[in-house]
C-alpha cells in the first residue's frame, strides 16, 4: 500500500458522490449525553493540541485517510448501507469531544475533555451527488478541502466518505468502469493499520451487500473499552514501575530531548510547509537476501533496518549513538485486533555504535534496542512524564514545551496486513495531509513489491537535498548487504558535520 501527502496523490478524474450524516442525525449528534469514558492519552494530547490550534486559527491537518479503487460501477444503495454497517460496527466513531469550559485554556490538564457518545439508533448517512470535475487537481482539492474541513474530533461526524465516478454515468456500463472511495478520519479515532483494516472491511461488506449476503466479519471489539484499560494502566504507574525507569533511562541518555534528523532542513528559525518525499531502498529478492543476512547475525528485518538507519547516521554525520521514536501497535488483546481506534504508542530505540565497525556487528544491537524498546510499548512518553511530575520530579526529564508531535521512525510490514495481495489492482494508498513543519518523520514500508521510505519535511531546498543524501546512503548500505553480507562502517569521520545545526528528526 502507498503512502502520499494529499498534496502528491494523483486521483482519476469524474463525478464526486459523498455521504453525510442526515439532518436528524446531525441533530441527535449535538445532543449527544456526556460518557463518562476519558480518551486514551494519545487522544487527550491530540485534542488538546487540536483545540490550541483552532482557537489561534492556524490551519491544522489531523486527519489521516485512505483512497482505493472498486471495479464496475457504483451500486449507491448498496454503498450506503456498507458505510452504516462500518460506521455502526466500531464505537470510536460514535463519539466527539468537548472541553468542559470552551473558554478556558485546553492545554490545562484541569480543564476536563468530554466525550460524548451518539446513540446508534440516530447515525444515518445519505448520498449526495457532486460536481463532475475534468482535471485530478480539481478532485484532490475538492477532497483536500473535505478532509481539512469536516473531520475534527470536537464535532460529529469526524470522517469523510466519498466516492469518484470514473465513466460517464449517461452512457451504458462498459468493461473497466471503476470508482475511488476515499476516507478520512480524525487522527483521534485511527491509525495506518486502522486503515487497512478498514480497506478490508469496507471492501468484504459492499460485496456482500451486492451478493444479498451477510458479511463474514471478525467482532470489532471497543476501542471505548480500551480506552478505559489503557487509563486503568496509566493510573497505576508510580516512579518504580519497570516502564517509567525504563522511559526515564533512554530520555536521560539522549539529554532529556527527543531524536533530531542528521541534516539541514533549513527551517531553523520557522517552519515550513510540509512536503514528501518518496524513494526505493529494495527490490524484493533484495529484501529477502538483506532478512537472510539479519537472521544470520541475531536480528531480524526490522532489528537490520535499524541498523542501517544507525550506519546511515554514522556515515552522513559521525554520530556514535543511535535514537528514534518509532510508533508500536498496542493491540495486543485478541479482542481489539479488528478495532478502528488509535492503537499506537511510541517506543524508544536507542543504541551505541562505538565499538561497531561493521553492519553485522550491530545488527543483534539494534534488534535488543528495538525489543528493549517495545517493552515499554504499552506506556507513553507522556504518561512517564505526567508520572515523574506527580511525584515532584520535576527535574527528573526535561518538560515538552509544546504539544507538537515529535517526530517518529515508522516501520510497516505490509505483507501482513489483510487482502495485501490486493493493494497495488485498488491503488490502494493512505494520505496524510501536511502543514508548517520543521522537522522529517520517516516511514519504511515492506510490500511484496520491496521496501521504500517515505519523508516528510519541510519544503526547502536544504531539506530536500537533506532527505535525498539520507535515502541515497540508507540505499547503499541495505544494497550493500544484500549483494555482499555485510557494510564496513567508515572509520574516518565526515567532512562536515552539519548535525550541530540540524532542526527536527
């Protein structure tokens, strides 16, 4: 599955129908009682900063979405009801947030988030026929402008469904009329692999709709429910908890900030607008023959892969120590493994590469650091800090200054994922939308095609020069092992090290 700004997705052109909540229901949403159930901590900093943001009037992107492709022509009716069962099927979307005082600051952890819960009785959704547009610019901001819009989690719905008519609907149905359903949802209620999920899900759903058959569905269990163990869980943690030791440990070791990207972005006295970048790294019979020599030396794909990005470091700048935050699914009860909802914590992977002189010495590190890491995966940074705070530590971790999300090392291993054998027939692609930044998250992706990197940045010249270095030399070091079983690590330091005057990851 790609991954793309909506700036850089490239949809067919034709006629737009989208679905939206009917007038009743719209209504019933407005009056939707208060839930005593919190959001998880995730959600609770995503609001927060959500709200900040509002109230300045700064554009903000929190959504993340998804696009594919349905051969034939659209069945609306049968559409219609596909997208109730989804939206019915998963409790997150029922809900929306409010500040119990609108007027206070929302960055006051006093100042309570509300949930509020849309009985199921009331969610009804209509089609809605919409303008024929002759040009994929002209789709993408119809659609970027539905996306920033009208997926806030502070109201209902917080998702866009909408689809693309590639044919022309006066004529007879022809062999190749396809659609494009494209999906976005408030970061607060999803993540990457919720959207994969949802790809399968909606796609066995319509079938069945069309066929007059029940879909065969696991349960989507409640990620209201998970949200209620997750504070369980948080609320237990004191200064001794294995977690916050281990949170402690790696904040402490990397000077009580989080990772900065190697190169010069040139954003250091402003952001920027964001922007993506996209590169190959490894065909697939590379990737196999780079596993090969991962498992050869106590490490797996991913263990290697962190390897490298160390070694890439290294070679680029002369850093002795590797630290990334890299996102962790968190769905590890059986229950929630069909959830839509937020199922993400960010794990440290730290490591030195002092005494390294080659990648088959530091593979097995990296791969410890990773699994060190992920056993603190059910705990988040912030919930360290909230932690350390309540127990007058304050100057145990350096306190966030801002509610920016940080930025992240993602690893995805798409093969994985449902009906993956199906992503690149739909054109399958999640969209991220993009706003001032200036710092680079990174995104390796495995599919069954290879592996390739995606990087958000700010979009500059230093920067894109930056992140085209960085995916060049991450390039030849997994090439490298592929085609020789090994990297030897340069062990004169580089020209120039611009990591002093880098900004972001």
């Amino acid at each position: 599955m790609d991954l793309n700004l909506i700036t850089h997705w490239i949809p067919e052109s034709g006629r737009v129908v989208e679905w939206r909540a009917t007038d009743a229901s719209a209504r019933a949403a407005a009056e939707a009682p208060v839930d005593p159930a919190l959001p998880t901590t995730m959600q609770e900093r995503h609001l927060r900063r959500a709200q900040q943001t509002a109230n300045k009037g700064e554009p903000q992107s929190p959504w993340i979405g998804i696009a594919f492709d349905f051969p034939g022509r659209l069945d609306t009716e049968a559409m219609t009801r596909t997208l109730e069962r989804y939206i019915l099927r998963h409790d997150t979307l029922h809900s929306w947030f409010s500040f119990e005082d609108p007027e206070a600051d929302p960055t006051d952890p006093s100042n309570r988030i509300r949930r509020h819960v849309v009985p199921s009785d009331d969610i009804e959704f209509a089609a809605h026929v919409g303008e024929i547009f002759d040009s994929p610019e002209q789709v993408r901001d119809h659609v970027a402008a539905r996306f920033a819009n009208d997926t806030s989690a502070l109201g209902w719905p917080s998702f866009v469904f909408g689809v693309i008519e590639h044919y022309d609907t006066t004529q007879p149905s022809v062999a190749g009329d396809s659609f494009t359903l494209y999906h976005a949802v408030d970061h607060a209620h999803s993540d990457l692999q919720s959207l994969v999920l949802m790809f399968a899900e909606t796609r066995t759903i319509y079938e069945a709709e069309l066929a007059g058959t029940e879909p065969e569905l696991p349960a989507p269990g409640s990620y209201v429910e998970y949200s209620r163990l997750e504070r369980e869980r948080a609320a237990a943690l004191t200064l001794a908890s294995p977690e916050v030791q281990g949170w402690i440990g790696h904040l402490s070791r990397n000077g009580g900030t989080f990772p900065s990207f190697p190169l010069d972005l040139g954003a250091s006295d402003a952001p920027k607008p964001a922007i993506g970048s996209r590169f190959d790294l490894a065909d697939a019979d590379e990737c196999e023959r780079f596993g090969a020599v991962c498992k050869a030396n106590g490490s797996n794909f991913i263990g290697g892969m962190f390897a490298a990005l160390a070694i890439t470091e290294h070679e680029l700048v002369g850093r002795e120590r590797y630290i990334a935050l890299s996102p962790v699914g968190t769905r590890n009860d059986p229950r929630f493994e069909w959830s839509q909802g937020w199922f993400i914590n960010l794990i440290p992977v730290g490591f030195e590469l002092s005494d390294s002189t080659t990648f088959t010495d530091l593979a097995q590190r990296a791969q410890e650091a990773y699994h060190s890491g992920k056993s603190l995966g059910q705990v988040s940074v912030q919930q360290v800090i909230e932690t350390v705070l309540a127990h007058g530590g304050r100057n145990a971790v350096a306190q966030p200054t801002t509610l920016t999300p940080p930025p992240i090392v993602s690893y995805i291993d798409g093969r994985r994922l449902p009906q993956t054998e199906d992503y690149v027939s739909t054109r399958a692609t999640m969209i991220v939308g993009g706003k001032a930044t200036q710092i680079a998250s990174i995104w390796i992706n495995r599919v069954l095609e290879g592996t390739w990197i995606a990087i958000s940045h700010p979009d500059t010249e230093e920067a894109h020069r930056s992140v085209a270095t960085y995916a060049d030399q991450l390039r030849t070091i997994i090439k490298t092992v592929a085609r020789d079983g090994d990297f030897a690590l340069s062990s004169s330091k580089p020209a120039s090290l611009t990591a002093a005057n880098a900004t972001g990851v």
